[in-house]
C-alpha cells in the first residue's frame, strides 16, 4: 500500500470513528476505496444568503471534500454544497490553505470547516467573499454565531 492509501486510509478509520457520536458534523457520503471524496452535514448556526444583500441563519449545511492525488502535501479541495454567506466561503471554494498542513487530519479539517460557518473562524484580510467580510467588520457583537464546540470531548 502507497503512503498516499495509508493515510486515505488513517484518515477514513479516524473520520468514522469520531463522527458517529458528534451530533453537530454527520457523513453524508464518501467516494473511493480507501475514501478521497467526503461529504458531510455540519448542523451549526451559519448564515445563508437569501437575496440581494439579505441573509439568514440556518442550519444543515453541506461540504464537499476532496483529497487530490498530492494529497497531504496539497491541501483538500473543499467547496459547499448549499449556500453559506462567510469571507472565507465562496460558491466554488472553501478557502483553507491558510490553516493546512501535511500533518493535519481530515477529522481537524471538517470540524475547521464547521469552525468557520458558525463564524467561531474568519479572516477579513484576504476574503473570498468581500460582502461577508464587511458585514463581519460591521456586526462583531453578533460572533460566533454558534459557540458550541464542533469537535466535543
């Protein structure tokens, strides 16, 4: 088995073991043998768009992560799958490279992810969504969204 496998593989053991008993991140599905494709549901407070500078808070929302061929040296290509309103969110990625190393674990990964949609993790400086970042800049008193710990115990 390549390195590559062993760690898709590490990565798989570690994600269905912990997942199960969180009731904030479920996975919704996997794809590949060992899995390189993941999608979960992170049931955090986040905020949705809902029209032309209008937004909500919702619940249920889903991710897509894929480890490419490179991978860990190269970070997961993270994108959502239903709408969030975030600065480090936008329709086609999920901006994570700030925060990747080889050295972290898928499981770490999806609850950074989870972090990020309850607004417990932002960065204004380098948006990808520049709307999110202002709002975030303008309504402090309002963040985190959700303060519950995504990766408890």
């Amino acid at each position: 088995m390549t390195p590559r496998l062993r760690r898709l593989a590490a990565d798989y053991r570690l994600v269905t073991a912990a997942l199960p008993s969180n009731p904030l991140i479920t996975l919704v599905g996997t794809e590949g043998t060992p899995p390189d494709r993941y999608v979960v549901e992170i049931n955090v407070t986040g905020l949705v768009p809902t029209g032309e500078d209008k937004r909500e808070l919702a619940l249920g929302h889903r991710a897509e992560i894929y480890l490419p061929l490179d991978y860990p040296r190269r970070a997961p290509i993270c994108r959502m799958l239903t709408p969030v309103f975030h600065p480090n969110i936008d329709a086609q990625k999920i901006c994570v490279g700030d925060h990747w190393s080889a050295g972290q674990s898928l499981l770490l990964l999806i609850s950074r992810i989870a972090e990020m949609i309850a607004f417990q993790s932002y960065n204004v400086k380098s948006p990808l969504n520049p709307l999110a970042a202002v709002w975030a800049e303008t309504h402090p008193e309002l963040l985190p969204l959700d303060r519950r710990d995504v990766l408890p115990g």
